[in-house]
C-alpha cells in the first residue's frame, strides 16, 4: 500500500469511528433535543466520510451521495424531528428500559461483536477504507439496541435514523457506495419512511395523549 | 416482427399502469365517488390480463423478457406466476372493496384515501415481481412496508394505531437489514470485478456467484433472510402480523397476508439461488429449515391459545410460511411443493379474511367466544368460511392438502425423517386447534341482537369461485401451472 | 486501628512518588523500568486510593465516610478504564512496559492518527478528570457536603498529613497529566540520557503540561459539576471508548 493509500485508510477509519462515536453518544445522552443534535452530527460526520471516500477513490458521484445526505439528514429530518417533539411534548426521555451505563456497556460489546462477525469481509475486502467495516456493524446494531430499549416513539424513529446511517456507511466503506441511482432511490425510501412515521407519531399522540409506547400495549396475545 | 417484439413488451406497462392511473384517479377526484372504485376495479383486470399472459408466455417456453433502460423489468417464469398470485389477489380485492358495490361505514375522504393507498401497495408489489435489479426490488418492498402502514390506521382508532406502529417499526427495520445484506452482496461483486452499474441484476448476479466468497455471502444471506423475513412473517420477526392482520381493514388484512407475504418469498427465493450458486453446501437449506420449524411450532402454539379469529388466522399466516420456508429447504421437490402451497394460500388466505371481515362487520367484534352461531346468522359466510377454514387445516379436496403432501413426501425423500415428525405432528396441533375454533363459531345460538340474515348479497359469487379454484387445485394439477412450477424448479436448482 | 489514620499518608505519598517514578516523565526508556510497568503502576494508584478511602472511614465522621463511599464508586470504574485505555496503546507496542510504549509511539508517529489512540486519549482525559478530583466529577476547591469526595475522606487531617495527602494529590496530577501527555504526543521525550536531550524534554514537558492545563481550567469554567448519579455514566463512557480503543487496536494490527 503506497502512502496516499495509508493516508486514505487512516482517514477513513477516522471518519468511520467519529460516526459510531456520535451513536454512541446517543446512549449517553437523556434528553430528546441532545439526541436530535447526536443524530445531526453523525449524519455531518457521515456526509464527510462520503466525500473523503469519493475524493481518494475519484469516484464523484459519492460528492453528490454527500450533499443529498447534508441536506437530509443534517437539515430537513432533524428540523422535521424537532418540530415533532415541540409539538408533541415531552423533551425527556423517560428512564429507559436499559439504564445509561449498562447501556453504553452493551454498546461496547455490540462493537466488539461486530469484530468478531465481520471478519471474513475485512479479510476479502481489498480496498483501503476496509477497517471501517466493523465500525459501520457495530453502528447497525447499536441503532437496533436504541430501538428496542427505549421508550418514546421518537427515540425509536431516531434509532431507525442510525440504524440507516450505518448501513449508508456500510455501503461507502465496502463497496465505495452503490450504483447512483439505487442511492437516490434509497433516499427517497427512507424520507418517505420518515414522514410516514412522523404521521404516526401525531396519531399516536392524538389517540393515546402521549408517545410513551407503554401506552401501546392494548394488543396483547 | 418488430410489431409482435414491442407488444411483448408492452405487457409490462399493461401490468404496472392500471394501478398507478388508478391510484392517480383516486387522490384527482375530489370528493370521492363510487364510480372511482368501480373504475379501479375494472382496470385492475387489465393487470391481470397481462400476468396471465405473461404466464402463458412462459409456460409455452418462452425466455424471459425484459424491458426498459438499463433492463429495469425483466419476467421469467418465478416473476410470472408471483404476478398472476399478486393480481388475481388484487382483482378480487379491488372487486370487494367497500364502496365497490355495497354500503359502507367509511367516510367519503376515507374511501378516497383507501383507493389511493391500496393501488399505490398493489403498484409496488407488481414492481418488486417484475423489477430486474434486486435494488429496485428492495425500493419496491419498502415502498409496501409505507403504504400499507398509513391503510392500516385508515379508522385511526387506538388499536389499529398501535398495531400500524408496531407494524412499521418492525419492518422498516427487517427491510433496512435486508438492505445490508443486499449490499453486502455487491460488496463481494466490488470486491471480484470491480464496480459495475448493472451489477444489482439477478442475472448478473448469479452469473458471478460462483466466483463470489461463501464466507461474505453467508453473512449477507443471514441479513437477507432476517430482512425479508421480517416482511414474510417468519418467526422470530412475526410480531407484527397478528396486530396488523387484526387491525387493518379486511381487503388489505386479505392483499397484505397473500400478496405481500409471496412477494417476500419470492425476494427469499431470489437471493436463496445466488446465495446457493456461491456457497456450494446446503447452508441456506438449513437456515431455512430451522426457521420453518420455529415459525411452526410458535404457530401452532399461539393457534392454541388464541381468543381472537383475526390474530388466529394471521398466526395460520404464520403457519404456512413456516411450511413454505421449510419447503424452500428441502431441495427441487420441495420447492415444487412450496411453490404449489403458495398458489394455494394465495387464495384461501385472500377469501378468509374477507368473511372474517363481513363475520366481525355482522357481530361487531372480533373475539371467537362472541361470534357463536354463525351457520344460523348467516349460512353462506358461516359455510364458506368453515369451507376456507377447513382448507386452511389442511383437509381435503383442497389444493393445500396436497401441496402438503408434496411438501411431506419430498422432506421424506431427503431424509428428515425426525423433521417432518415434528412437522406433522405440529400440524396436527393446529389442525385441532383450527376445528375447536370453527366450531365454537359455527354452532350454538346466536345472541339475540345479532340480526339474521346475509349482509354480503352478489359479493358471494367472486369468493364461491376462489373456493372452487382451491378445489380444482386440490383434484388435478393444471398442465400450464406444473410446466410453470417445474421451469422454476429448474431456474432455481441451478 | 489507631496506626491506620497515621499510617495512610505516609503511604500514599509513597506510593505516587513511586508511580511517578515508573512513568516517563522526561525520558523513556528508564533504567528502573524493569521494576514496574502499566499493571504495577494501576496497582500502585489504587493502593494509594484504597487506603485514602480506609483513612476518610476510620475516624467515623460522617463526611469520611461518604466521601470514601463516593471515591469508591468513582475508582470502580475509573481505574479499570486507565489500564484499558493504555493497553490499547501496549497491544501496538507490543509491552505494557511504559517506556517501550513511548518508544514505539516516537517510531511511528502516522499511528497517532489511530482510532485507537484518539479513542485511549478520550478515555484517559476523562479518567484524568475523575481520578485528579476535577471538575465535572468533584470540585477541588469546596468543602460543601454535597460537593466533595476527595476533600471529605481528607477532611480530618492537619499539619504535616494533610501536606503529604495535597502533594500526593498534586504529584497525581502531574502523572495523570505527563501519562497523557508522553504516551499518546511524545516528541520532545528524551531517548538517550544526555544533558541536552533531558533540557529539551524538561521543556516539552513544560508546554505540554501548560497545554493540557488550560484545557482543563477551561473545561472547569465551562461545566458545571455533575450530579453524583450521572458520574457513572460518564465514567461508563469512558470505559466504552477505552474498549473501543483495544479492541480497535487489536484487531487492526
């Protein structure tokens, strides 16, 4: 590996490790606002990685991946989240199903599982951004970790939210992302996604007075 | 010639149109009016016209036909019979919608925003069969996941909120893991030839299987199957089906618990081939097989202890993905049987919740110990309903028996003799929980403020003849179906 | 134990000057070097802190006591964290040993690009901050019941056992901060032990201890203390990052 190749792995691992730390941020941190402003800039970092990845791998179609996921994921979701939690109320999470330290704990294990699963893809990768592969698993179960152990339906969107992230990231480490069209296309899914549960969201809140899923527990066996 | 050639492919704009312009139609007339309804119906027989000539095209031996830039459509023999499943459910839904010919209790902007979002569902579904690139298949089945979230709560009643909720948390999440896995299928192409635009066409893909890491495509078949799973109803990811199935308005409970659940099957499918083609053991038979056998047995438990005839039928659902997946397991007879018992459940599960919905309609509630005296009610819904029920256990002459059959004999002939034990004797859980149920629907007294007397009036007729269809599919099998059952047996034991 | 309340200071003087002679403050490799390394001088902290505590509890005062309860569930997390944060760095070096530590760091200095060492330098600033008595874990400067944990276990003292248990504290600082400062950014550390070479590490030393001092005089006007509750989550943080740090470096050797 020549130089520049060094220089691009190591970059790539720094960008691809600013992403999960952000997630794992999101554990620490209680209120809904903080995890907004996690997922913002997780999604800023993310956009980054896309555009180093795209300037070493002259491969410009991931500058264009980059802006679309700014515009996204940096500005138009976070605003749509924050309204929704002015309107809907509630700026704390209530105490989560898993308390704070365990679940930073677990968090730190999911990571290291990931290690462990994702060691036949590091070692047939040939590409230099290779070592962020397990960062990017780790990241994908920890947004399936934030769904299942808290509360507010928003906090569960918001793990969704990472859930994506970390598979965009995925993408971009393994494989230098994927076809452009497919890209736009993915997007598109996961704004339609986004909006559709945002509706559900004020459905909830306009049936059940509050988006704490407790509430959703009427359809038992 | 070139004429010929270009109605060819026509046929796929005939297949996906209909339901686009009918959803167009819906959201431009505003207010509602029942014409509307009527209109998409009678369109949607378009679609149906074009799967089916799509299915005789490929029963008579012809090659798979593509169309569009870059190849996006393409239909061989597995997409022609998934279409023909997909718009024969949808004809009959279309045709059974409320407003369509009988009064309903939804408000004009419901039915509106019912025709709107159920042929945009049907619109997707068709793209997920008929799409070339696993990619725009996957955009396709998310797409399915949205629409039929925002019909579930069409009552916004606390129930279905919840239950569409549930619903579209769990399969946001079940479709971005398959996303994963779907990369990492790329990924191993990446990481052979190089990046390359068509590289997300099934054909591509399986042309470079071979060559592909097993390691790296096991783990994303293990995503994959997680993922469409999840939209399958596979156990341990079913639990969304119960609540959304209990839930929905009962033409898209019917379109969700025949349609959907084959088009995810057939993502499985498609992926299980490239997967095998690159892996070269029976690793996906396996992961197949033991998540059959939990979709059974998790089934076959909750039939038991369910109070309610909506969540018994979903779990039913349940049941017989478990038998499809453990079909897919068992080698080419299997898939041939599996295959079969698709057709077959297609329609039962269609025309079930439709009574289901016109029983709760009548009785105002959804419970098995407060329906009783159905046969004395309403004779046709309580017949048809314990003819589909029945057919549902497994008995014969209805075609699920014998796909059954098929199923058992080929998982014998494969020498999982301790498998299928578990199996039948699984089976036979449901099955006596399945008749204890009817029963105490069927007979007995009705309570004194149920009104006696059919509500369902010419609707009997389209469902007499999905019933029918079952038999006929039970005494013989139909030549074009076996040569089409047997060409996809073919592509898929490459 | 009436030895105990006279005893602890001695020993937790003697046991920082102890550690602070196995770091590397101006130079590495050391000659007594081969006396100790990473695991000796966690164990030689903690001992300092164990005893510390036992001293807070034996005159039976309330404040000793809570103290010392405080400055357990702190050092539970914490002192885990310091070991694995810089085992991330010795899994690269290949030896706990302190100075083959700096050593290997000085010959490859693209690793300090390293996720691995950016997330052992995260952790370790936080573990500074709890282990040193700064602010946002406990506030060095206040003799307030809710406020103190380090202050409380050595509010009995007087005369010369509170200077040696502050010059203790102040030794564990300088440790704390030189670990930071020559593990992970070690230029200006002296290789070889010739006057010139010492001169200039003394005053890297100088601007680097400069450096990491006004970050966290900066740090403390800018956060208020945490309540006593979260201190474990932040702790719980640092302990995830130090994982991070070796299990990145470990399987990305």
């Amino acid at each position: 590996m020549n130089v520049n190749d060094m220089l691009f792995a190591q970059l790539a691992t720094l960008g691809s490790s600013l992403v999960l730390l952000f997630g794992i941020a999101l554990l620490w941190r209680r209120s809904l606002s903080a995890y907004v402003r996690a997922f913002r800039w997780q999604s800023l970092a993310l956009a980054l990685t896309f555009a180093l990845i795209g300037y070493f791998s002259h491969n410009h179609e991931l500058y264009i991946v980059a802006i679309i996921l700014v515009v996204l994921k940096v500005i138009i979701i976070p605003g749509y989240l924050t309204r929704l939690y002015e309107r809907v109320g509630g700026r704390r999470e209530a105490q989560p199903y898993v308390n704070i330290v365990t679940s930073l704990i677990v968090a730190g294990l999911l990571v290291s599982l990931s290690y462990a699963i994702t060691r036949p893809l590091v070692m047939v990768s040939k590409l230099p951004t290779r070592n962020g592969i397990p960062l990017a698993v780790g990241l994908i179960l920890i947004g399936i970790f934030v769904i299942i152990s808290r509360r507010k339906a928003l906090s569960q969107i918001i793990g969704f939210l990472v859930l994506e992230n970390g598979i965009a990231l995925l993408a971009a480490l393994g494989t230098y992302g994927i076809p452009l069209i497919v890209e736009l296309g993915v997007f598109l899914d996961v704004l339609m996604g986004f909006l559709v549960m945002q509706i559900l969201v004020y459905q909830i809140k306009d049936t059940f007075e509050s988006i704490d899923v407790e509430h959703l527990s009427q359809l038992k066996h | 010639m070139i004429h010929w050639e270009l109605i060819e492919r026509m046929k796929f704009l005939l297949l996906l149109l209909p339901s686009f312009v009918s959803a167009l139609g819906a959201y431009l007339v505003r207010p509602y009016r029942a014409m509307v309804g009527w209109l998409n119906a009678l369109l949607s027989l378009l679609s149906l016209g074009a799967a089916l000539a799509f299915a005789s095209h490929a029963a008579h031996g012809g090659e798979a036909l593509v169309f569009g830039p870059g190849e996006l459509l393409r239909a061989d023999s597995l997409s022609a019979l998934l279409m023909v499943c997909v718009a024969a459910a949808s004809t009959l839904t279309l045709f059974l919608s409320p407003g369509v010919g009988t009064e309903t209790n939804y408000m004009q902007a419901q039915l509106r925003r019912y025709q709107l979002l159920i042929n945009l569902f049907i619109f997707s579904m068709l793209l997920a069969v008929s799409a070339n690139s696993v990619a725009i298949m996957w955009v396709a089945l998310e797409a399915t996941t949205i629409f039929s979230a925002l019909l579930i709560t069409l009552t916004r009643s606390k129930t279905s909120v919840e239950a569409s909720w549930k619903y579209i948390l769990i399969s946001s999440v079940g479709i971005a893991l398959a996303f994963a896995g779907t990369v990492l299928g790329y990924f191993d192409f990446v990481a052979l030839t190089g990046r390359a635009e068509n590289a997300l066409n099934w054909p591509v893909l399986l042309q470079n299987a071979p060559a592909m890491h097993p390691e790296v495509m096991k783990l994303a078949f293990v995503f994959l199957l997680v993922g469409y799973g999840t939209k399958a109803g596979i156990a341990p990811m079913h639990t969304w089906k119960p609540d959304a199935y209990g839930e929905a308005p009962p033409p898209l409970a019917a379109l969700m618990s025949s349609s959907l659940f084959a088009v995810a099957i057939y993502a499985i499918l498609r992926w299980k081939v490239v997967a095998d083609a690159a892996i070269k053991d029976h690793y996906t038979d396996s992961l197949l097989l033991a998540l059959g056998l939990a979709s059974l047995a998790i089934a076959a438990f909750s039939v038991v202890l369910s109070r309610n005839y909506k969540r018994m039928l979903a779990y039913s659902s349940v049941e017989h993905t478990g038998l499809i997946c453990f079909g897919l397991g068992l080698g080419a007879a299997g898939v041939f049987a599996a295959l079969l018992h698709l057709v077959n459940h297609t329609t039962a599960k269609s025309l079930m919740f439709f009574l289901a919905g016109d029983i709760e309609r009548k009785y105002g509630s959804s419970a098995i110990k407060q329906a009783p005296g159905l046969l004395k009610a309403a004779p046709w819904t309580g017949g048809l309903f314990a003819a589909g029920l029945l057919a549902l256990a497994g008995l014969p002459p209805f075609g699920l028996f014998i796909s059954e059959f098929a199923l058992f004999r080929a998982g014998f002939a494969q020498h999982h003799p301790w498998l299928m034990g578990a199996a039948l004797l699984l089976l036979l859980v449901v099955f006596v929980s399945l008749i204890t149920h009817l029963n105490r629907m069927l007979y007995g007294d009705a309570p004194a403020e149920i009104a006696v007397g059919e509500t369902v009036g010419w609707r009997v007729a389209p469902m007499l003849l999905g019933l029918l269809v079952l038999v006929a599919l039970g005494l013989t099998l139909p030549a074009p179906l076996e040569t089409l059952l047997n060409q996809i047996v073919r592509i898929v034991s490459r | 134990m009436v030895w105990l309340f006279r005893f602890a200071p001695y020993l937790i003087f003697a046991t920082t000057v102890a550690v602070t002679m196995l770091t590397p403050l101006v130079a590495a490799p050391l000659p007594f070097d081969a006396v100790g390394d990473l695991l000796t001088v966690v164990y030689l902290m903690l001992l300092g802190t164990f005893f510390l505590a036992l001293a807070g509890l034996d005159p039976g005062t309330a404040f000793g006591g809570m103290g010392a309860s405080r400055e357990m569930t702190v050092a539970a997390i914490a002192e885990p964290t310091i070991a694995l944060a810089i085992f991330g760095l010795a899994v690269g070096a290949g030896s706990t040993n302190l100075g083959q530590i700096v050593a290997q760091t000085l010959s490859h200095p693209g690793a300090v690009i390293n996720p691995g060492h950016l997330l052992g330098f995260a952790a370790l600033f936080i573990v500074t901050l709890a282990e040193t008595g700064r602010l946002p874990v406990d506030n060095p400067a206040t003799h307030l019941e809710l406020t103190m944990i380090h202050e409380a276990m050595a509010l009995e003292y007087s005369g010369r056992y509170l200077a040696l248990i502050e010059w203790a504290a102040g030794l564990k600082l300088l440790v704390f901060f030189s670990l930071l400062a020559n593990l992970f950014l070690p230029w200006g550390v002296a290789t070889t032990l010739t006057p010139g070479a010492l001169a200039i590490a003394v005053i890297a030393l100088i601007v680097k201890l400069a450096a990491l001092g006004l970050a966290v005089a900066l740090i403390e006007t800018r956060i208020a203390k945490l309540r006593l509750f979260r201190v474990p989550e932040l702790l719980g943080v640092s302990f995830v990052l130090a994982l991070l740090s070796v299990t990145s470096s470990f399987l990305l050797r």
